[in-house]
C-alpha cells in the first residue's frame, strides 16, 4: 500500500485525501493551521460551472491599475516592489488576451460539470451524512443595461456551452425570490449553478477522514523538502518528518513559497477574500451576485453570507475595514431592507485563494520528482473544483487514465 502525504487541508487537500483512500492509498495530510479557517471556509459555496470566464481576462491589468490606490475598491491591487508579484503580473497581463480566454472556456466549464456531479455522488453516497447541497442556480443581479448587456453576452456563450441559463425580468425576480425586496432591473439567472455550506461540509469530510484512517497532522509547518536524484526522500516539518512514497503539494496560496524549496517554479498570489455572516433571516433563497457591487450572496445553513473582494496584497490575514464595509453597503444597495450591523462586521473573515497568473488550476506530476504531485492555483474556483481536483490527482497516483486532458493544467505550462 503506498503511503501519501498531503501538504495543505483546505478542500483540494481533504478532497484528495478523500479519493486516495478510495483507492487505497495510505494518507497522511499535513496542514500548517488548525483547519477551522481559510478560503475553504470562507467562501461563497458556489459550485459554478457558468463560471467559464477566467480571472485573467481582456481589461482585467488595466481594471487593477485603475483601482491600485482605493484600498476599499472590489479588485485591489496593493502596490509593492515583490518580484514574485511583479513576474505574477506580467504572465497575468499576457495571459488576458481573447484567444486564450477562448481556449480556457471549454477547460474550465468540464472540470465544473465533473465537480458538480462528484459533489452530488458524495452526497448520495452517504459518507458525510447529510449537507445542503441545492440546485437553485445562480442570480447576476444587475441596477444598469451596462452591466445587463455585459453579462447578456457571458449568458449568450454559457447557453452556447449547452448550460442552463434564462433571462429574468423585475416580476420574474420576484416570483423566483417573493421574501425579499431586491433593488434591481433584473438577472441572469444560471439554472446550471449549485450551491453549498463549507463550513458544514469541511468539518464532516474532516471526521470521515478520520474514521477511515487517514493521519491529519495540524498545525504542523513543512520546513524542508529533502531530494535524492529526481526523488522526493524526506518531508521535515517543525514536529516530524515523514518519508513517502508519493507527495501531493495542496497548500494553496503557500504552494509557491513549499515549491521554491524544490527549486520549482510556481506562480502564485494570494487573493484575499472577505465574509460576513448574517444570521437573522433574510428572506433569501437563491444565491445571487451583486454586479455593481462585484460581491456574492450566499443563503446558507443557518445563515446567509456576503462575500466578496479580490484583494492581492500579499499572504497575510490583515482586514482592511474599507472593504468589509464596501461589502456591507453593497448589500444594502440590493436588498435595501437588510442593514448588517457591527457585530457582524466585526465578525468578518478573510481567506485567501490561490491565483495563477491565467487563471487555470495546476493539477499535473512533476517532470522534475516522479514522486511530486501540484494541486493548487484554482482562484475564485477552489471550492467549486475541490472534488474534481482531488479525483484528478488520485487517477494520476492510480496511473488511471484521468477522467479529463491535463495538458492545459500542467503545472510546468509557460505564461
């Protein structure tokens, strides 16, 4: 039985370890947090298939520079002399341009579609118990036709992809969502799109985890990565270390510092996203995104959430207080009957996301170790291709013929 360590426990991570053991691996996952906190638990819970559109996309550089110096702004780019992020911008800037935006749209709309229905087989397969996952769709609420006629053409190309989509006006908004005033002229509305509660599903995929014998290490840091030839010999952390077979770097938006120790090139930013959760009801039943003020709104288990931000400052938690309060007004713009309040303000939550410079995940083997698999790099997507990731990399372990083409998410691929 080959042993496997896992670096890094965010939903890549546990979801690899997930089909691993299903294939018989031994599994060890090393995580240098206490699992409780991060993008994985932070985000919106989308599973978004209607997200065909990379980050990296034409306007997004010129977008950046022009909201470089508002800190409170949805897409911050904090200016600093780093030559990682400098080289990080530069494969972005190249990276945005029509042709490749078309060639990543068929990319990213079927490892969607084989997420979505991995997440609907782990749920009928009872192994977590229960946990909401719903197919209400996805709401693109918009206040101007600029905004409409913008997400009018993503629909057209959706629809076209043979995805769900329909257009709604104000009195079909209402129909869809009569518990909530929403100011807005209408919606998109992508029927393909699902919707779940991490923190709901991360703590019960944790305790499966554990009950079938995978070896979770937390807050447990990876120091050095021993070699020997094109060999991965020695994983050294600061209370162990281990020897294993095969290694699985999942560790998000520190995959790029864990990969330099290898002499590997890996570039990655870390995109800070924020959430506030609104406990109260709110009369929200169908997850929406607010376009005007670029945040998504989540109704979740017990809460609903408002998320938003793309905030590229470095890998730090530091909360920017302009940007959870741009969160909360943005809120308030659409559903003017909700006020958050200061007790949930205080009680935001950062993560970050792991960004490559196109916008595609890397998930592929390393040419350098044999032994070496990256998962990582998936932005705004990670929850929403967490299972379809983690099945990838056990059919890679499993010399399985993947269940799609890996070449565009080599890991190894050039900007």
């Amino acid at each position: 039985m080959k042993n496997v360590v896992v670096i890094g426990a965010g939903i890549v991570g546990l979801s690899t370890a997930y089909y691993l053991l299903k294939e018989g691996f031994q599994v060890t996952i090393i995580d240098k947090g206490d699992i409780t906190s991060g993008a994985s638990f932070v985000n919106a819970g989308y599973i978004t298939p209607s997200h065909i559109i990379p980050l990296a996309s034409p306007g997004m550089i010129a977008k950046g520079i022009k909201m470089m110096f508002n800190s409170a702004s949805p897409f911050y780019m904090k200016p600093r002399l780093d030559t990682d992020f400098l080289k990080w911008s530069w494969y972005f800037h190249k990276s945005s341009t029509l042709a490749k935006v078309e060639k990543a749209i068929p990319l990213i709309k079927d490892i969607n579609l084989i997420s979505r229905q991995l997440f609907t087989d782990i749920k009928n397969s009872g192994d977590l118990g229960d946990f909401q996952l719903e197919r209400k769709g996805l709401l693109m609420l918009y206040k101007t036709e600029a905004s409409y006629l913008h997400e009018k053409k993503v629909a057209e190309r959706v629809n076209f992809e043979g995805l769900e989509v329909s257009d709604l006006n104000k009195s079909e908004l209402h129909k869809l969502e009569p518990n909530v005033n929403i100011e807005a002229e209408g919606a998109i509305h992508y029927e393909c799109d699902g919707h779940t509660t991490p923190t709901e599903i991360m703590p019960k995929l944790l305790i499966y985890l554990k009950q079938q014998g995978v070896v979770i290490k937390t807050n447990e840091e990876v120091l050095d990565i021993k070699t020997s030839g094109t060999i991965i010999k020695e994983i050294i952390t600061d209370k162990d270390s281990y020897r294993p077979d095969e290694v699985v770097l999942a560790a998000g938006s520190w995959s790029g510092n864990l990969a330099k120790k290898l002499n590997l090139k890996l570039s990655l930013q870390g995109g800070k996203g924020y959430s506030i959760n609104v406990a109260r009801e709110t009369g929200i039943s169908v997850p929406a995104i607010l376009m005007e003020s670029k945040m998504a709104v989540t109704p979740m288990n017990g809460f609903t959430r408002f998320a938003g931000t793309m905030e590229f400052s470095g890998n730090n938690d530091v909360v920017r207080k302009e940007r959870v309060h741009a969160i909360a007004n943005g809120a308030h713009s659409f559903y003017p009957d909700i006020e958050i309040n200061d007790t949930e303000i205080n009680a935001v939550k950062t993560g970050l996301r792991p960004v490559s410079p196109d916008g595609l995940p890397y998930i592929g083997k390393s040419s350098k170790f044999t032994n070496l698999t990256i998962a990582t790099g998936h932005a705004m997507m990670g929850w929403s291709l967490g299972p379809a990731t983690g099945k990838l990399v056990a059919e890679l372990l499993s010399d399985t013929k993947p269940s799609m083409n890996l070449t565009a998410f080599s890991p190894e691929r050039t900007f």
